[in-house]
C-alpha cells in the first residue's frame, strides 16, 4: 500500500489532522512531498514528529503500526 492509497483510506476528520500536522509541525509545509515521494520509507515515518501533534505520539505511532504491518504483509 503506498501512501497515497493509505491516506485515501482514511476519514476526512484525519485526513484533516494528516495534512494540518504536515503542513504546522515541520519548518516546511511538506504534505505533497510526503504523499507523492514514495521513496520506500514504510509507514507514516518522516511526515512529522508525532509528540508535537495534538493527538500526540501514541496516536500517530499506533496508525504507524497498522499502515507499516499492511505494507510488510503486502495488502
């Protein structure tokens, strides 16, 4: 699963969130880039430090888990 197709999976309520904590947390609006360069990385890893968000780190890291579980089983 690439990231596109993860984010395109979500609800818009954290597609939303996705997208805002890209765009505030880093010095760099950097959600385009993130969703369009695929480089490999698995997971939600590189997007954001997810301690900085509202929802907080284990929020994110758990979302991390199920995407990077997804892509290692290859669905």
């Amino acid at each position: 699963m690439t990231r596109k197709e993860w984010f395109d999976n979500q609800t818009p309520e954290l597609q939303e969130k996705f997208k805002y904590n890209c765009n505030t947390i880093n010095d760099e609006p950097c959600f385009d880039y993130w969703i369009t360069n695929d480089n490999g990385t698995a997971g939600l890893g590189g997007a954001f430090v997810f301690h900085r968000s509202m929802e907080g780190h284990t929020f994110w890291y758990e979302l991390n888990n199920q995407l990077q579980s997804i892509q290692q089983n290859g669905k």
